[in-house]
C-alpha cells in the first residue's frame, strides 16, 4: 500500500509515521508513504496557502491551487481524502474500506479550512476522526 500526505506541515505529520507498527511495515516493503508540503506547490516567493473565503467570512482558508498542483504532482489512483470535521467519522469499518486499496491520498486542512473546490473537484471523501481540533491540521 502507497499512501500520500498532502499537508503544510510534513515534520509534525512525519515523525509519529517513522515509530512503531509503521515503521515495522515501512521496513518490510509493506506500505511506502509519502508526505508532501503543500507550500511546495505554490507559485509565490513567500510561499502563500491562505486566503479570505469566498464571499466572505471569518479566519482564512487554504486556497486551492496549491492543494490541486501538489496532488496532481504526484497522483497515481485511488482515493483522495479531505480530512474534515464533516466528514465521515473515523471507524474500523472505515479503516477496512479504505485498506482494500493499493493507493490512499489524504489532505490535511488547516485555519478554517479549505476553499470548497477542493472538496467540490478533488476530494472523493471527506473523513473526521473527531470532534477536536488538532495542531496543524
């Protein structure tokens, strides 16, 4: 299995990736991931992921160019997951459909969220693991 991890911060994503049963199956060729800095992808000198939302609103969202250029770097199949607070909650029956899948793509939100393109033309499910709110997405 190849999972990528699209986010604006790989180190903090990174590091709890390379412990444990993940590295175990890392090592033995089972599962490859890669973790991608959407600031990568942008086109600008300071490297800009935010903006106001469309028509409005408190806080920021990301924009969506960066996200959709830092996926389609890479892309190869398979499902492509906004993780989300609407989104459907985490399961173990969840983690069994998503595992019958060589590929897995998730993108990491951050600030208020994502501009809605991304879930409207990227995403092809939005998942939450909880009603919390962790650092960096």
């Amino acid at each position: 299995m190849h999972i990528d991890i699209f986010t604006l911060f790989p180190a903090t994503v990174r590091a709890p990736l390379d412990e444990s049963i993940l590295r175990r199956a890392q090592d033995r060729g089972i599962l490859t991931i890669g973790v991608h800095n959407i600031r990568d992808a942008t086109t600008d000198k300071h490297h800009v992921c935010d903006d106001v939302p469309y028509g409005g609103g408190a806080g920021m969202v990301m924009k969506p160019e960066p996200i959709f250029a830092a996926v389609e770097a890479v892309y190869a199949g398979g499902p492509i997951i906004l993780m989300a607070p609407q989104g459907r909650r985490f399961s173990q029956d969840i983690a069994q459909e998503l595992s019958a899948h060589p590929r897995l793509s998730f993108i990491c939100g951050h600030y208020e969220g994502v501009d809605e393109r991304v879930r409207a033309h990227l995403a092809t499910d939005e998942i939450s693991i909880g009603d919390f709110v962790l650092t960096g997405g």
